[in-house]
C-alpha cells in the first residue's frame, strides 16, 4: 500500500482558513485511500455524538465524520475538523458513553493544540496520524493464510512504527483525558464511561501481547497507563459527588435514548462488517432489539427474504408493545425494510414506506439517502419513461441540497451521478440528453475529488465544459451560466491538486 505523499518541510497551523484547507485535504486522502461504511443511519447516530461534544470544546463546526470499516479499535481527530472512528471501537464498546469517552478524548487533543505542540513540528505530527491510520487499516485487511499472513505482518510492521512516533507525550495524554471528561460530562454523558473503556483496552492490549497479536491502533497512538487509569476513575467520582447525575441533561429518558441507540448500533455494525454470525444474532435477538433487526437485514443479504420478514415482524410487534422510545427506532426499523425491499426489486414499496416518514422528520440526512436509494432503483426499473424521469428527478430533489451544505457528502455525490445518467439514458431530446450528461460528469468529477483522485477529477469535469460548449453550437442552448459554474469546479480540483501541506 502506497502512503500519500505530504511533500513539503513543514507547516504551520496559525490560523482557521488553513486548518480548514488541511481538513478538507485530510478528508480527501482519507476517502481514496480507506474502506469506509456509508450507512446513512449509523452516520447519523455516530455524527450526533461527535457534534455535541464538539459544541463544548471550543472548536470551529466539524467537516466531516469519517466511519472506517476496520474491526480495529481506533478513533482519531486530525485539524480541520476531520473525525474518524473505526466500527471496531463501537463493537468493543459497552455503551455509546465509551464510545463518547474515545471521541472526547480525540476533541480534547485538538481543543488544548497538541498537534501543534509536537518537536517533530505539526506538519509531520498529520503525516504520522494519517500514515499510521492507513497502515492499521492494511494490517487489519490482511489476514488468512499464508501469503495473506505475510501481508499481515508487513503492515503490523509498518503499524508499529508509523504509530509508536504518532503517541502523544504524557503530559498531552494526561490533559486530553481530562479536558476530555468534562466535555463529554458536559455534553450529559457518563464520566465513569471513559476509565472503564480503557481499563478493558488496557487487558485487551495485555492479552494480545501476550498471544503475540496486533494492540489495538488506539494504544499505540495513545498509550495507557496504571496511573492514567486511576486519575480518570478518580475524577468521575467528584464529578459524582459535584452532582453530575442530577444534571438534566443526564435525564433518565435520554440515558434510555442512547442505551436503546447503541444497542441498534453496536448489531448493525456487527453485521455491516461482518463481525457477527446468524447463530449470534439469534441467541443475542432474545433479549436485544438491536441484534433481532439486525438479524433481518442478515437474512436480506443472504435472499432469506421468508426469514426477513417473519423476524421484522416479531421485532416490530416487540416495538409496539409499548415501546417507550418508539421514535428512536423506528427511523431503523423503516430503512431495514425498505432495504429487503430494494433488495427484492420493489422500489416503489420501499418509495412508499419511507417518503412519510422522511416528510415527519426533514431534518434526518439518513431518511433523505434512504429514499433517494429507492427512488434510484425505481428510475431504472420503470418500465414508463415519464416514471423513470420523475423518479430520477426526486433522487435530485432530495440529495442536492445536502450536497450544497456539505459538499463532501461523496454518497450524496455519487447519488447525483446517477441520478443525472439516468436522465440522460431516459431524455426525450438531444438537448436535455446533453444537460443531464454534463450534470452527470459534473458530480462524478466532484465525487473524484473528495476521494483526492485530482486527474480524475480534471478529465471529467473537461469532457463536461467541452460537452457544454458543444452543446451551445450545436443545439443553440444557453450553457453560458453552466459553463461559468462548470469552470469554477475546475478551479477548485487545480487548487485542491495544487496543495501541499
């Protein structure tokens, strides 16, 4: 695996214009160069946590949540504003507070500036944090036998290395753990949380040293010790004693929210990488909705669809009993079985299961995703070419405004791609065969360039002015204003591809 090259001999992080042009140049690498899951649901959750705790650190808005599909434990913050968490982290976890635990701990090293204050300057402090992350992904890819074990072993090398020069120094650990715990007992999570999910770290990393197997990425980035233990088990107790549990945002209905949450969380991870059998899945479906859903969408993927549908409706029976949190769920329980039915070709079902729900919660980018999914699959299974168009149409309707909110939304990207082909394949006139297909290679090379494939980006976004051009000599349409906006991409790809931190 080929590291990205940084270039350059340092860099200086001196104000907010260039951390963010580090951030959105992080998340550029990262998206080309890491498996990350793109579960509109899971990202919601994860983006929900992470934001309140930023809310109290003191830093600018995040730019992005990044979810690496990695049973590895890990989590990082890198200047910018760039989030990362592995699945792993939330599958070793007990609770979304030690899950919180990890990203407040992360908020609080870029919050007290411990980055900038490495010897080896900040500019080399990103390069280990970045190398290092990819080659404990690698490492984690790499298992099997044989050969793939080789692979392993390379990469563990590599790990190693590249981390242990990433470890923050004692004094930056000790400080980030307890900025860490007051934001995250600020944002109304438990502070106990944070000792306890590193205490099991700490065994864990005992144990596979013992056994000669790969510490999880989070202890060599962030060593621990016996008296950082103590002093975090220490401080949860006076924030206990200061009256934390009264506080009410450690209401008892939200304690319940997120015990409810993470249990969807923690299972429909387990099964979107794979970490998880059918018979798991049963046995932990007795006494957990999260698993018992989670089990449904098992089914789904291996066309069990008479299973699938038996086992949703037991759990939304379950969920009807009087559920006290129903509408903490039910966003899941629709999106599962809108995703059995895209599966079995029944776009137009899934379309009507999720479009009123979506309509009761706006403000969910899942929802938006989800039915932007269904409406996909129903443009190109209809069979009426005016249908196809409508359906194609909404897919833009819905996705386009995220992606002028957040412009890196790749998925939301992506969407718009094929959303605009699909315009293009079903257009009752040269001319607006040629508009969709320059939208089309607009968003591919946008796309392309938030997974920092810079030449890429550059060839579609040409083939997309030259088509425009054409277009306004040989069809006598106005491209003058799509042409001017088509140029400012342009732009952006170069200065993006021009910059070297």
């Amino acid at each position: 695996m080929t590291l990205p090259d940084l270039g350059g001999e340092g860099l200086r992080f001196v104000d907010s214009t260039e951390h963010k042009s580090v951030g959105q140049w992080s998340l550029q690498q990262l998206n080309g160069s890491v498996r990350t899951l793109e579960d509109a649901w899971s990202q919601e959750v994860l983006e929900h946590m992470a934001w309140d705790i930023n809310a109290y650190a003191g830093l600018p808005a995040p730019l992005a949540l990044v979810l690496v599909d990695s049973p590895q434990i890990n989590a990082f913050a890198i200047p910018g504003g760039v989030v990362g968490i592995n699945a792993g982290t939330v599958l070793e976890a007990n609770s979304m507070e030690e899950v919180a635990s990890v990203g407040a701990h992360e908020f609080a090293h870029l919050s007290q500036r411990h980055y900038e204050q490495r010897q080896d300057a900040s500019k080399q402090a990103m390069m280990m944090q970045i190398g290092g992350m990819l080659a404990a992904i690698a490492a984690a890819s790499a298992g099997g036998e044989g050969g793939n074990a080789a692979a392993a072993m390379m990469a563990g090398s590599q790990t190693l290395a590249l981390e242990s020069q990433m470890a923050f120094s004692r004094s930056n650990e000790r400080e980030a753990d307890r900025v860490g715990m007051a934001l995250m007992t600020k944002a109304g999570y438990e502070p106990n949380a944070m000792h306890q999910f590193f205490a099991r770290l700490n065994a864990l990393s005992q144990l596979n040293s013992s056994r000669n197997r790969f510490l999880p990425s989070f202890i060599m980035t962030h060593p621990l010790s016996n008296e950082r233990m103590s002093e975090a088990q220490s401080r949860a107790q006076v924030y206990a004693r200061q009256g934390y549990k009264n506080t009410i945002s450690n209401s008892e209905a939200l304690k319940k929210q997120r015990t409810i949450q993470f249990d969807l969380l923690k299972w429909r991870l387990a099964v979107l990488t794979n970490q998880t059998t059918e018979n798991e899945l049963k046995v932990a479906g007795e006494n957990s909705l999260g698993a018992r859903l989670a089990l449904v969408y098992w089914y789904a993927m291996m066309n069990r669809f008479g299973e699938a549908n038996a086992t949703l409706q037991t759990a939304r029976s379950q969920l009807n009993q009087g559920h006290a949190l129903k509408s903490s769920v039910e966003p899941l329980f629709s999106i599962t079985q809108a995703e059995i039915l895209r599966i079995q070709d029944e776009p137009q079902s899934a379309v009507q299961l999720l479009a009123p729900l979506q309509r009761l919660y706006p403000e969910r980018r899942d929802l938006k995703i989800e039915l932007a999914l269904a409406y996909l699959d129903a443009s190109k299974l209809a069979t009426n070419q005016q249908a196809g168009q409508q359906s194609a149409t909404q897919v833009i309707a819905l996705v386009r405004p995220l992606v002028n909110n957040q412009p890196h939304d790749v998925q939301s990207l992506r969407l718009l791609e094929q959303a605009y082909a699909e315009l293009a394949r079903q257009a009752d006139t040269a001319a607006s065969k040629t508009i969709a297909t320059v939208q089309s290679l607009r968003y591919r090379s946008l796309k392309q360039l938030w997974h920092g494939q810079y030449d890429s980006a550059q060839v579609s976004i040409t083939q997309a002015i030259n088509l425009s051009e054409q277009a306004k000599d040989t069809e006598n349409v106005n491209t003058a204003p799509l042409v001017a906006t088509l140029n400012a991409d342009l732009a952006r790809i170069k200065k993006a591809n021009d910059f070297k931190p």
